[in-house]
C-alpha cells in the first residue's frame, strides 16, 4: 500500500482575460509616459514650459510672499527679526536709552546681542537693565532668540605708536570700557 500524497496543487496562473487585462494596463502606462514626454518636448521647443489656467510654482507672487519664502527657505527668520529689533531700537528701549547706546551686530549661534554704549555711565545703566531687555525682546522675537546682551563701553583712542610712547604700557585704552 502506498500512501503518495497528492501533488501540492500550483498556484494558478492568470488566464488569457487577466493576461490581456494586464498588458492593457502596461500599455496605457507606457502611452501616458510617451504621451507626457512629448508634450514637455514640444512645449519646449515652442519656447519653454507655460503656465496653464491652474496655479503652479511657476507663476509669478507678491515680493512680501517671495521674501517671506525666501527666509523661511533659507532659516532667516531670526536674524531677520533681530535686523527689525535694529531698526525699532528706539521704541523698544526708550528714546532716553537708545540716544546713549545703539546696538552693533547680533551672533545667531551664541545668541548675543552686542550693544556699544557712548559712555561708561551708561554702559553701566545698561547692564542693569540687561535682563528686562533680554525679557523683552524674547518676546517680541520669541523665545530663546537673545540668551545675553554684552555691552560695550566708548571705544578708546587709537593707539599711536612714537618716540613719546612707554613701551609696554596699556596706554589711555585701559580706561575705557
């Protein structure tokens, strides 16, 4: 007696109507692909690629939308809100303040805003102020914008080199800032 198992049946093959059906559908891919391609060429040799009825990224926008993108293409934002903190200056620090001290350059990675005072004294007052400012422009930027405000005194004279000058001494820049 032998027990043969029964052949392990195939999996079924597609008939003539699902082979047709296939090579119809590839077909069709294949025409919309030619088709596409043909109409970029001609397009293009008739003077380039036009805009139809539909929005695209082609069509021309506002010069407030395209700099906006641009910034936010590029990751301009802060630096540029900061550039607008320059130019609000005096309304953000008061008139009084910003007559005696103006800001200079703002470091993106440190997050310092660098400001140059006219005179000691009011470097000094602006030190003082330094976290009420931070708090401020926080939240006018949003947060974590400025970590720090480094205040700079006067700049000191240049420093002149001669036959009346000590050599190794500090000379008058070791009064200012």
């Amino acid at each position: 007696m032998t027990n043969e198992d029964p052949a392990p049946e195939k999996a079924a093959e597609p008939s003539g109507v699902d082979l047709a059906r296939v090579a119809l559908r590839a077909a069709k891919e294949q025409a919309r692909a030619r088709g596409d391609a043909a109409r970029q060429k001609k397009q293009a040799r008739r003077g380039g690629l036009r805009s139809g009825a539909r929005a695209d990224g082609r069509d021309p926008m506002a010069l407030g939308a395209a700099i906006n993108r641009l910034l936010t293409e590029r990751g301009w934002e802060t630096p540029a809100a900061v550039g607008g903190v320059m130019g609000r200056w005096p309304q953000i620090v008061g008139e009084d303040v910003a007559k005696h001290c103006e800001p200079e350059k703002y470091d993106e990675d440190e997050r310092v805003l660098v400001v140059r005072c006219d005179s000691t004294a009011w470097a000094t007052n602006l030190r003082l102020l330094a976290p009420t400012l931070v708090a401020r422009l926080n939240e006018d930027l949003g947060h974590g914008a400025v970590e720090m405000i480094k205040v700079n005194g006067p700049a000191g004279p240049t420093r002149r080199y001669g036959p009346l000058r000590a050599s190794g001494s500090t000379g008058p820049g070791d009064t200012y800032g």
